[in-house]
C-alpha cells in the first residue's frame, strides 16, 4: 500500500504521529495489540529499521509497551494516552496561534471565525 510521506520531515517522526494519531482518534484501542514491525513496515512502505526505530521511540514515550514473545501493545495506562492527547493539542494550538500571527491576525480575529464555524458551540 504505502504511504505519501512529507519531504521536509524525518518519515519516522511521521510515522509516529500516525499512529500517536491512531491512538488519540480511538482507532487504536488501549491493550491493542500492534503489527509486527515487519508487517507495519510492509504496510507502510518502508524499511523494517525505520519501522524498529518508531517502535522503540513509542515505547519510550511510554505509549506503547513491548511484552516478550508477544509483540507491541498500546499502552493500557488512560491517563498516559490522555496526557498524549493534551499534550497534541497543545502542540496544534500553538502552531496554530504562531501561524495566524505570523500572518498578522488578531486572536479575536481569529476567535470569531472558529466559533462560526464550531457548529454551535459558541
């Protein structure tokens, strides 16, 4: 299958947040086990060291946990997925903000438009 990887970022950070994103969306359960990393890197398109190299940084993350002989799992710690989920949307946020004022818009500006397009929850 592959994936179209981004030119300007190392693939294995992308691959990360893939499946960070995967995590957060609920696509990928707590407890759940992961494909081998051969399997994800056949999916993925890439090469099985590229695919190691993302394991183990999920694993330091504490995101993900290895049990020997089973394979890699998603943690089952909620509240280490719900810190991953805030700690994302921080991230998101404040590129956001440096992006529009990059540009030279206001944060009222900018308030105004996403709560008209929040669907009601302003």
């Amino acid at each position: 299958m592959g994936i179209d990887f981004l030119p300007d970022k190392p693939i294995y950070q992308q691959l990360i947040e893939r499946i960070t994103g995967d995590i957060i969306r609920g696509t990928l359960q707590p407890g759940e086990k992961l494909p081998s990393v051969r399997e994800y890197a056949v999916e993925v398109g890439v090469n099985a060291n590229t695919m190691q190299r993302v394991y183990k940084e999920l694993e330091q993350m504490e995101i993900t946990e290895t049990k020997r002989g089973q394979g890699s799992f998603v943690t089952e710690d909620v509240k280490k997925i719900a810190a991953l989920r805030g700690e994302v949307k921080n991230q998101l946020v404040t590129s956001f903000i440096q992006s529009v004022e990059a540009l030279g818009f206001t944060t009222d500006e900018m308030v105004h438009d996403l709560q008209k397009r929040g669907g009601g929850n302003d």
